[in-house]
C-alpha cells in the first residue's frame, strides 16, 4: 500500500495550503487572531525587557520583531520547521538571537532557562494532548516567576452549548485546512492551571482577521492592497480566502481572540 507523501508548503497548490500559510503567500505578515494591537498587550503584560525570551512558534518572526525591539536579554526561536527557523533567524540575527528547529513539545531546551514564553496562535492548532504536552514543557523551561504569554483563537461565552462548539471547530477545519480546536477563556485558563500556572491577565480583542479595518491596521495601507491585488490576481486563492472570511462572519458571536499570561509559582507559592 502506498503511503502518501506532504509536498513542502512551497510546493502546495492554493487549494491545500492551511490557511494562515495561504494568507503568508498572499503577503498577509500579522497571523494572530487579536492582531498586532493584542499581541501589543501581551508583550506588555509579559515583562519583555531585560528578559530571557523563548518563542514557540514563530513562524514568519513578525512577532520576533516585536520581541526585539522591547530589549530582551537573549532570544531563542523554536519552530518544527527548518524553512521558517531560517526566516525568523534573520529577523533576530541583529539582536543576537538564535533559532531552534524543534517540536514545542520537546525544545530541548534546559530546565528553568527562560523568564518568558510565548505562544501566538499555534496551541489552537493542536489537539488536546498535544496542548497540555506544550503548556507542561513551558512550564518546565520557564524558571519560578516565570511568565507564560498566549495569545489564540477562543470560543465565547464560555458556556457555549457543546453542539456549537462541534460545529464551529467542524467548519473552521474545513475552511483553514487544519483541525483547529480552539478553548473557551475559561478552558484556556484551566489548561494553564492544571500545569501548575498561575494565571495573571485575561485580555479579550474581536477575531477580526479578515476585516478590512484590521488588516489594514494590521498590515499598513499599502500592505492591504498588496495583498488584495495578490488575492484578486489569483482564483483560486480568492475562492479560499472568501470561505475562510465566511466562516469566521458565520461564528462572530461565537469566537473571540484571548491573550492569557500566566506566572510559574515561586517557592513562596
């Protein structure tokens, strides 16, 4: 029996690419689904300067960028692929930092190594295992009073009936091309939790992703119509675009972006 081979995403056809690489090819660099202004939030509540900085998940290093230019101590990068290590290793080279090619669930990296842990978009993506396996090894690398900072894709409000929870996780998967399992706020904190974090802010921003006026927040004035023209220059992208864009104006009211921090006990609890 055959097994079927993943081509690179270099080589995927419009019609296959996961949707936030879909968006990357079309010129899209801020994938987080609060935008730049929640991950602004983030970074602050965080303590970024003067820290130890590990990031998993960097993708395209846009969020990188915005970790140097808070002056962090050191700055490490951990990405399971070797194509988007390289690209977030020349976004930090001018600031000294360095990139890892590994799975976020096995960095590694020493124990109690880093004051600060990011995560932007990339827990939703995984299944429940695969969730608690990252949350349990940031909270290993983190050293006490370290921070865990996640910015991701929730379900709102948080006693949203199961059979809609079901559907909007059905539909996202189908339109993004990946089998996104986004929490409700109260579901991500208790993940946190239950690894031993302490949870210290909840902030919540509208999952605008592909709104005119967040991307054009999001990407300047002329970064919007590089990628609008990207998008009208190719069918088959648009098709993909306009599904993802439906979906997310079908589940409005039924999702949200949450940017969480959360805090390892010291030994004073």
């Amino acid at each position: 029996m055959s097994q079927k081979v993943e081509l690179p995403l270099a080589q995927r056809s419009w019609e296959d690419l996961p949707g936030h690489w879909l968006l990357a090819r079309l010129g899209k660099r801020v994938l987080r689904p609060g935008g730049r202004e929640l991950t602004s939030r983030l970074l602050a509540a965080a303590g970024i300067g003067g820290a130890d900085v590990v990031e998993l998940g960097p993708g395209l290093g846009r969020t990188a960028k915005d970790i140097g230019a808070l002056g962090p101590a050191t700055y490490v990068g951990v990405d399971d692929s070797g194509a988007a290590s390289a690209m977030v290793q020349e976004v930090v080279e001018a600031t000294a930092g360095r990139t890892v090619t590994a799975d976020a669930a096995s960095t590694g990296l020493a124990d109690g190594s880093a004051d600060v842990v990011v995560g932007e978009a990339m827990l939703t993506m995984q299944g429940d295992k695969a969730k608690r396996a990252i949350v349990d090894e940031a909270f290993r690398v983190l050293r006490p009073g370290g921070r865990y900072a996640i910015h991701e894709l929730a379900l709102t409000p948080d006693d949203l009936p199961q059979d809609t929870k079901d559907a909007v996780r059905r539909d996202l998967a189908r339109s993004i091309k990946v089998n996104a399992r986004p929490l409700t706020v109260a579901e991500w904190s208790a993940l946190l939790t239950d690894s031993g974090f302490r949870v210290t802010t909840v902030e919540q921003a509208p999952m605008a992703l592909l709104r005119p006026k967040r991307v054009i927040a999001d990407e300047g004035l002329f970064g919007a119509l590089r990628i609008v023209g990207n998008v009208l220059s190719h069918p088959a992208a648009r098709n993909r675009v306009l599904g993802m864009r439906n979906t997310f104006t079908r589940y409005a009211g039924a999702m949200t972006a949450v940017a969480i921090v959360a805090v390892v006990p010291d030994a004073a609890g």
